[in-house]
C-alpha cells in the first residue's frame, strides 16, 4: 500500500511540476496580455494543486495535510478571482485584447 501511495504522489508532483513548467512557456510564448494570462493562470493553479496533492498524499494523516489542503483551497479560490481582477483592471484602462484581423489565413473557419 506504501508503494501505491508513493507511486501516486510522486505522479502528482511531476505531472505538477509539468503543468508549471508549460505555464511557465505559456507567458513567454503567447502573444497579447490577456492570453498569457491566461495561460499562467490556469495551468499555474492545475500544476500547484497537483503539487499539493502529492505532498498530501506524502504527509499521511497529519497536521501538515491539512495545512495543505487550506493552501490548496486559498490558491483554488484566490487565483481565478485575482486573474479576473486583472483582467478587469486591464480592460478598464484601455488595454486591447490582440485579435485575429479579417482575411488572414487563421481567420477562416
């Protein structure tokens, strides 16, 4: 059952990491503001809570899972109502979200 448990949790923390790694690519390679953040906010909150549950899973039934798992649940609800804050913020100051013009070859359907 150990073995079950580590195989689990060590597959939680690489495949976290992996999501925070394309996060990370994700804010370099998109092309406006609000695709990049986008791209961080999403993937950043999938790879940190697979991170958590992994480190869960390892801590076992202690008090360290459930400070955790309170980790968890601030990042679960602060993230997105923060990169809609954002959102909000830049919208309102004018900042232009990058859109495909008309007649380009990616405009077609």
């Amino acid at each position: 059952m150990n073995l079950v448990v580590d195989i689990v949790s060590w597959a939680c923390l690489v495949s976290g990491g992996i999501f925070c790694a394309i996060g990370g690519l994700g804010l370099v390679r998109m092309p406006d503001f609000y695709t990049r953040m986008h791209a961080a906010s999403v993937t950043d909150t999938l790879g940190a809570g697979l991170i958590l549950f992994g480190l869960i899973l390892q801590a076992g039934l202690t008090l360290i899972a459930v400070k955790l798992l309170i980790i968890g649940l601030l990042i679960l609800f602060t993230s997105p109502a923060a990169t809609h804050a954002l959102a909000k913020a830049a919208l309102t100051r004018g900042l232009k979200p990058l859109l495909v013009e008309e007649g380009s070859p990616s405009s077609k359907p």
